[in-house]
C-alpha cells in the first residue's frame, strides 16, 4: 500500500532560471477551492505554452484556485527586428505627390523622411523558437511546481496532526458514554424505584412491571449503533488519511457522517455528563470539518 502524505490546497511556490541570456522566473499560489482552478499570467512572448503549461500544473495540484505568474526576460538583442510595411511607404509617396502637383510645389521626398513617416519602419520582437524555448520554460514551471507542492505538503502534515488529536478526543468522549450508560440505567432503577415506594407506601412494587420501565428506558437512551459507527467513522478517516489520493472530499462525508451521530447521541441524551460530552464530540467534529476545508 503506497501511504501518501496530505496536502493543504494553500500554498507558494517560487523558481528562477537564469541560463543563456534568458531569465525566467515561476511564482504560484494558491488558496481553498472546491475544484481545481487555475489562471496563469505569462508574457505575450510565452502565450503559446499557456496550454502546455496549465497540463503541468495539473499534474501536480488536483484542487485550489491556483494563480501563477511567469516573469520572462532575454539580454540577447537579437530578439528584435525591423520591419518594412512597403504598402504604407507607397502610400506616403502617392500622397505626397498629389499635394506637390496640387499645391504647386517642389518633391523633396528622400528615403530618410520617408523612413521617418510613422510606421514605414516598425521595430518589433522576434518570433521566438517554440520548440527550443519550450524545455527552458517546463523546467522552470516544474522547480515552482515542486515547491509549490512542498509547501503544501509541509502544511498537510499540520493539519493531519491536528485531525488526529481530535479524532482521539472523540473516541475518548464515545468511551466515556460506554462506560457511562450502565450507570445512567442504574441510578434511572433507584430513582424509579424510591418515587414508586413514595406514592405506593408500603406496598410490594412488582418486579415485572418495573423490569419492564426500565428496559424501555435503557433503550429509548441506548446509543449502542451511535457509538459504533462514531468508532468506525474515525478508523474510516484515519484509513483515507493514510491510504487516498484526493482526500479532501471524502474526509468531508465522513465528518458529515460523525456529525449526524453525534446530533442522535445528543438527542437521546437523558442526563447532563453524557449531554456535555455529546456537545464536545460536535465541538470537535466541526473543527475537524474546518480543518478537512483546507485539504486537497
């Protein structure tokens, strides 16, 4: 069985890459999200790999809202280019004669004030070489990636931690409720059993009819089930914290599960210590479900 750490769905990842006149440096971060969702910030040179490089986060966060953000330098000025827009140099030309021929007056077109019109020549940058760009670009996504998942994974084991303690404290509080029940049938028999001899006097109290008062009783307040599946609930979840890829969602069904036993232990609480650990196992309960929010 292959164990597998839990993740949180915060976190923060950063890495440069600093190679052949070519910087590039990665930053992530994320935050709770039901699915995964993710938005990627990168320069117009890079546009292309924005597919690519959405598949490679995938592959390492399955939920958050995830925002990355790429910084791309090159100190090579061969990134840039000039280019003629012949249409529009004719077009100067043409114009410029008419208004000589119109305006009585002498052409002093020359190739340097035509290349001084507006956007007769155009400085702009080079397309780039996806196919030898593209290595450089998925080694950086993936150094922030991985440390974007180690941030999270640092976090998950905090979070995991914290489940833990409060799984113990209610399987402790189902303990107590065990050991707790026979005493409550037993102090409801002495009470039942002085207010009969109060109103009856001295008179025998039967011994059936009061055997059944209390059966009845013990089993309008038994939470036997309750407490099974309250104990099979938290094995279930440490299981699935040890076992599952994609926890989060199942942990969340389990606490909702925990939850509704708890409500059903309080319900059928008819005495005050078993009522108060009843509302520490909700207690607990919701914080695990607080915690189980920020895990992937």
């Amino acid at each position: 069985m292959r164990i597998r750490m839990v993740r949180s769905m915060t976190g923060f990842g950063r890495f440069e890459l600093n190679e052949d006149g070519r910087k590039l440096t990665v930053e992530m971060k994320s935050v709770n999200h039901r699915y995964c969702e993710i938005g990627i910030r990168l320069p117009k040179k890079l546009n292309f790999f924005e597919t690519a490089i959405r598949n490679i986060v995938k592959k390492y966060a399955s939920r958050g809202k995830i925002d990355m953000y790429l910084y791309y330098e090159e100190e090579s000025d061969s990134t840039e280019s000039v280019r003629y827009n012949r249409a529009i140099a004719e077009e100067y030309i043409r114009y410029m004669k008419q208004m000589s021929e119109e305006f009585g007056l002498s052409s002093d077109i020359s190739v340097t004030s035509l290349a001084r019109m507006q956007d007769v020549l155009v400085a702009e940058e080079a397309e780039p070489d996806e196919d030898a760009l593209m290595p450089f670009v998925e080694r950086a996504v993936r150094g922030a990636c991985e440390r974007f998942v180690a941030t999270r994974t640092t976090e998950g084991a905090e979070l995991r931690k914290d489940v833990e303690t409060k799984l113990d404290s209610i399987l402790a509080g189902v303990d107590e409720i065990v050991a707790r029940s026979p005493e409550i049938v037993s102090a409801y028999r002495s009470k039942l059993l002085a207010k009969v001899q109060e109103v009856m006097g001295d008179t025998q109290v039967d011994p059936q009819a009061l055997a059944i008062e209390i059966v009845s009783y013990a089993d309008r307040i038994c939470t036997d089930e309750e407490t099974v599946r309250l104990r099979a609930h938290c094995k279930s979840m440490r299981d699935t914290l040890d076992a599952t890829d994609n926890v989060g969602r199942k942990l969340d069904f389990i606490a909702q599960e925990m939850n509704r036993e708890a409500n059903t232990i309080l319900s059928k609480a008819n005495d005050l210590i078993v009522s108060d650990i009843a509302i520490n196992l909700k207690t607990d309960i919701e914080k695990i479900r607080e915690q189980i929010q920020n895990i992937e």
